[in-house]
C-alpha cells in the first residue's frame, strides 16, 4: 500500500524537469557561442556563403594559368587559341571530427561545477577554435606568390599589391585583403603608436591598417617572424559538414546544433558506471582557400 501511494506521487514519466533544462541550455550555450565567434570572423573577411559538404568530400585548390595570344591576324590566315586552364589538386578532405571530454565527480565537488565544468568547456570551445584556424593557416603558408623584402612595411605592401595584381589578371576584382602578420613584428614596427585591436574567434585584428582591409596579429604559433601573408576576401570560402544530420539521430546519435550555422555539434551526459559527466563534440568546418596563386607569402629580410 505504501508502495502504491509513492507511485502515485511520482513523477510523470519523460518530464522535463531541471536537469534536462540545465543541460539543454548548457549545450545550446556552447553551440551558440561557438557560432557566433565564427560568425563574426566570417562576417570580418566577407564570408556570406557558408557551403555545405557532405562527410569525407575531397576540396580542390586552383590554379589558374594562360596566355591572350596576339589580334593582329593578317586576312585569311587562321586566328591562334587563346589557351587558359585552372588546374585543381587535392587538398584533403572535409569531414566531421569527434571530440570528447569528461569531468569526474571528484573535480566537480572539489572545485565546483563553474570551475570543472564551466570552464572547461570554454577551455574545450577555445581548442576546437584552434583546429580551424590552424589548418587555415597551414593553407596560407603554401601560397605561390612569393616575394622577398627588406621592411616590414614593405612586406605588407608587397603582400597587398601582389595578390591585388593576380586578381586583376585572374580578370577578378579583390573584393578586400586580408593580411596575417606575426604580432610581435607588428608592435615593432608600431612602437608607442595607439592603435584600435579587435579580437574575433580567437584572433586579434586591426582594420583599414597599413593599406589592407584587415590585418590578423598572429603568435608565432601561426605566422613566423618575418612572414606576411595576404589574400583577397574573395579568396576565402567556408565549407561545413552538418553535424545535426538526421541519419546520426536516426542512429541515436543527437547533437544539439544552432539552427542557422550548424557549425558544430555538442551533447552532454552523465557516465554513470565512472561517475563522470560527459561532453560530445562534433566538427567538420574548413576556412578554405580557393586559389593557391591568389595567396601571397613574402619574406622580410632586413638588411
């Protein structure tokens, strides 16, 4: 009888109640935050068309190659080909990588949920940042036009007008350049000047500065000293893999994504043989840079 009158007071089975809303927002929360940060890089190198792919498709980097031949035929005589070609490569594939993190129950209540959980996600959200911005700077560093300078100054000039000029004979308007600089090299070269930085995903960036659109102050994890690399804006593509696709929840594999980006995917749960609480990421997104010639790596050897 009392075990009938327990039941009775029960909770309704599969009510949301407040672990399920706690984690719900905690892992909208992440998806949110991760895509606005993208977006807003996106949104700083003119990106608008963000390009679906589906899991383990192959990209293609360009390049384009030809010669006008000459107008001045004399009558009769048979007018040459104008050859052009754009020559495509592998440059790997796009697929979703998966990512996994667990807090025990020993940090959490040594710590408290803010410091082991919390900020460890941010922590997890910051690294996952740093794969995308590091394979996109490995691109930058196989760019082909290549130059050597004597001043940073120069360098920076020489990356513009370079990639400037193979646009216009790629008969392509540069929509806007994109500069990358190591940072100490930067604030050298500034000394005690005041300057505006802004920070987007992860990267601090300066605009309208030194002749460029926008100019990235990179560690030398990224761009070595004495580097400058540049690229048109519309260079630049952005290609994803949904991790929301409906045959993984068709699989019981669920993520919450945000519903305009599908950048990323994130879930959480408890593992309750180890007592650990558990995240899941998904990720395949890939800043990608279409033509190989239209990237400029100069060198700065100051004499």
């Amino acid at each position: 009888m009392r075990n009938d009158k327990l039941q009775l007071f029960a909770a309704p089975q599969n009510m949301t109640g407040k672990t399920q809303i706690a984690t719900a927002a905690r892992e909208i929360d992440f998806v949110s935050s991760f895509s606005r940060d993208l977006q807003a890089l996106l949104d700083i190198l003119s990106i608008s068309n963000m390009i679906k792919k589906e899991n383990g498709t192959k990209l293609k980097k360009k390049v384009v190659s030809g010669t006008l031949q000459s107008g001045s035929v004399d009558e009769g005589d048979e007018i040459p080909y104008s050859r052009y070609a754009v020559t495509e490569t592998d440059a790997g594939s796009i697929s979703i990588k998966k990512y996994k993190k667990g807090v025990s129950i020993e940090a959490i209540a040594e710590k408290g949920y803010a410091a082991a959980v919390q900020a460890t996600d941010d922590e997890l959200k910051a690294d996952l940042q740093d794969v995308i911005v590091e394979d996109f700077y490995g691109q930058l560093a196989n760019g082909t036009l290549t130059a050597t300078v004597g001043t940073f100054q120069a360098g920076v000039a020489k990356a513009i007008g370079s990639v400037k000029n193979k646009f216009k004979r790629m008969h392509k308007a540069a929509t806007g350049v994109a500069v990358f600089v190591n940072v100490l090299d930067a604030y050298d070269y500034l000394g005690v000047a005041q300057i505006t930085v802004q920070t987007a995903f992860g990267l601090d960036y300066i605009e309208n500065f030194m002749g460029a659109d926008v100019v990235f102050l990179c560690p030398d994890t990224l761009v070595d000293s004495n580097k400058v690399y540049a690229t048109p804006f519309n260079n630049l593509n952005c290609y994803y893999v949904d991790p929301g696709d409906s045959e993984f929840a068709q699989a019981g594999l669920e993520y919450t994504t945000d519903a305009e980006t599908c950048f990323i995917g994130f879930h959480t749960q408890g593992n309750y043989d180890r007592a650990i609480s558990d995240c899941y990421a998904l990720m395949g997104v890939c800043l990608f840079a279409e033509f190989v010639d239209g990237i400029a790596k100069v060198t700065v050897n100051p004499q």
